[in-house]
C-alpha cells in the first residue's frame, strides 16, 4: 500500500468489524480510493480486440449455419430454390471462398445436408467457425488474467464445443443443429458477462469495438447477398435474413408477417435502437473510439474518429426507401453501392485502430483475414 500526501490517519483493513482497541493498536495505512484500471498494454489489447472479433466471426457463422440446416430439414421450405441459393452465397462470402456454394431446384437435400454440416466441421476454411473458434481460444488464453473465472469458463465450453464439433463420428443435420444451438447460448452467455459484469475500461472497450466491428461487416454481407438482388422468393429471403439476425419477432410486432425490403432495411442497416443493426454498432465504435487515450496536444479528431464518424453518419443520412429501389437487372445498385462504401469504411477504421493503439512489432492482421 502507499500512504497518501500529508495523510496521518490510518486504519485497519479486515473482513470483520473493527474495535476502537484494535484501531488504536494498529496504524495501518489507508488506501486511496481509486478507479483506475486503464493501464492496459498494446499487446493485450491487441488480443482482446481480436477476441471480439474471433467471437462474433464465430456467432455469425453459428447463426447462418443454423439458418441454412433448418432450411434444410423442413421439408416444406427447402423446395425453394432462391432461398437456400441466397444463403448460400452469404456463406460464400462470409467464408471468403473463392468459388461460391450452388443451390438448385432438384438436388438431393440428403447429400447437401452432408456436405453443410461437412463445411460446418471442416477447419481449413479460415473465416470459418472452427478456426474462429480456435482464434478464440488462442488469444483468451494469452489474456487469460484479464478474463473473470465465469467468462473462462464459458469460453471453456465454447472449445469443448469445437472439439466436440472436430471429433465426433457421424453427425445428422439434427445433431449438428442442436451443438449450434448449444453454441450460440455461449455466445450469448459471453456478451451478457461483458456488458453486465466488466467495467468500462479499456479492455473492455477494445473487446466490444472488435465485435461491433466483425458485426457490422458480417451484417453487411448478409444484406448484399440476400436484399443486394431481388429474389423470385423475396419474402422468404428476407424472412430468413431476419431469423438469421434474431429480429424476426422484432419485425413481425412491427409489420405482422407482411415482408418488405424496405422496413427490413431500416430494421437491419439504419435503426439504431436495434442491438443486430449496423446502426448500433456504429454508434458503439464511435463512442469507443472519442473514449480512447489521446495526445493533449491534439485539438482535432483523430483519424480512427473521423473514419467512425464518417461511416455512421453515411447510415444515418441514408433513404432506406432509395436504397430499394429495383434495376431493370432485379437489382439494387443504390444499396450495393452504399454497403460498399460501408465495406471501406470499416477496414479503414480497424486499420486506425490498429496503427494508433495495438501491436507495431508483429506484421498487421487485415480485416478479413483469418488474424
């Protein structure tokens, strides 16, 4: 302990109460009180920002995968084919392959449930969930001091429930769905711990900024994929997006089960009171980066701020109803375009971060790389 500047009294520190004796028998220091905490070094914030990010990159390839399965073993729902074709695309791209994942009318729904559920277990694809469930393990055991015992313990199961993925025998699209259900109540578990347990510090705050960023661009590439084209089976699609991002129920007390681009895009892109939007995790980065150390020397905004702010202001300023609006090629250039101009501004933004606050002695990790 320190004795403060010019203190002279002193207590006993103990987990009973004290008699007046025992105080006059012991001069004990007094501690300061303190709210510190802050002291965090570029490295460890270097790994809680990818954890973040390991975590939600891992969440939304649980919660497309699981969207894709069901699909699947409804019979009633997988005779479409433009639904498990948008899906699949979604996937493509979420999983950064080169060639995307084809769907048509008449394939044997048996054999495309093996191979999902042989994608879902397969550990080459690096954007894929168990590398990012392996991303996650890795960088929580370097920050292991950092992490509460009921937060280890969760990320604990999480790898129990990777290996479990990795090493079980024969899986049906059941069994395969259940441990995805499993796992996505991890995720869960982990973001209430977060938000309700830690205190804003800068450890949490560089956590929460890599999964609002991984958010925001998984999102985003749902909506391309699956409102970017107008599909014969629209309302379907847009049902399973919404499913996909847990607003379904939020939708429906809007609107009922009238499915529209229009609403949906408000809901997913611009609405910020919705915690899935790209709204909300705009308005989170902007506020985690004006909350950053910064050079008393400099009276304007940082770059990380300025790239924040920019990419918040573009979804605020935008006309949901424009951005719908349908091409003589059954597209929506005007939203393409908008979701590409967010798709530089987020990796501009990580970059940012990255040079401003995290590791300079290892090579960078891009933004959609595997980290």
């Amino acid at each position: 302990m320190q004795r403060g500047a010019g203190s002279k009294d002193t207590w006993v520190l103990t987990d009973g109460p004290v008699s007046p004796l025992t105080l006059l028998g012991h001069r004990e220091e007094r501690l300061l009180l303190s709210r510190s905490g802050n002291d965090l070094p570029s490295r460890v914030a270097d790994n809680l920002y990818w954890l973040g990010r390991y975590l939600e990159r891992a969440e939304a390839s649980a919660r497309l995968l699981r969207r894709i399965l069901a699909r699947l073993l409804d019979d009633t729902h997988s005779a479409e084919p433009s639904v498990l074709s948008a899906m699949f695309t979604s996937l493509s791209v979420q999983y950064e392959l080169g060639e995307p994942l084809a769907w048509h009318a008449g394939m044997d729904v048996a054999a495309v449930e093996r191979d999902v559920i042989g994608f879902l277990r397969s550990g080459s694809h690096g954007a894929g969930l168990l590398p990012s469930l392996a991303g996650v393990h890795r960088t929580a055991s370097v920050v292991r001091d950092r992490i509460s015992r009921d937060t280890w313990h969760v990320l604990s199961q999480m790898a129990r429930q990777r290996d479990a993925l990795l090493y079980a025998g024969t899986m049906s699209a059941g069994d395969a769905n259940e441990a995805l259900d499993g796992l996505i109540m991890l995720f869960g578990a982990f973001a209430g711990l977060q938000n309700e347990n830690l205190s804003r510090t800068y450890g949490f705050r560089f956590t929460d900024m890599g999964r609002r960023l991984e958010r925001a661009r998984s999102t985003a590439t749902l909506l391309n994929a699956m409102v970017g084209v107008v599909h014969p089976d629209e309302a379907s699609v847009l049902s399973e997006l919404l499913e996909a991002l847990d607003n379904g129920i939020t939708y429906r007390r809007r609107y009922q089960d009238v499915m529209q681009a229009a609403p949906t895009l408000d809901l997913v892109l611009t609405d910020e009171s919705n915690p899935r939007s790209i709204a909300f995790q705009l308005v989170a980065l902007h506020e985690h980066v004006r909350a950053l150390p910064r050079s008393a020397e400099e009276p304007l905004r940082t770059r990380e701020e300025r790239v924040a702010l920019a990419a918040l202001t573009s979804v605020r300023l935008a006309d949901v109803e424009a951005l719908c609006e349908v091409s003589a090629h059954a597209e929506r250039p005007l939203l393409t375009a908008h979701l590409a101009e967010l798709g530089r501004h987020l990796p501009a933004l990580s970059d940012a971060i990255t040079e401003s606050y995290l590791v300079h002695a290892v090579p960078r990790r891009a933004f959609g790389s595997e980290g």
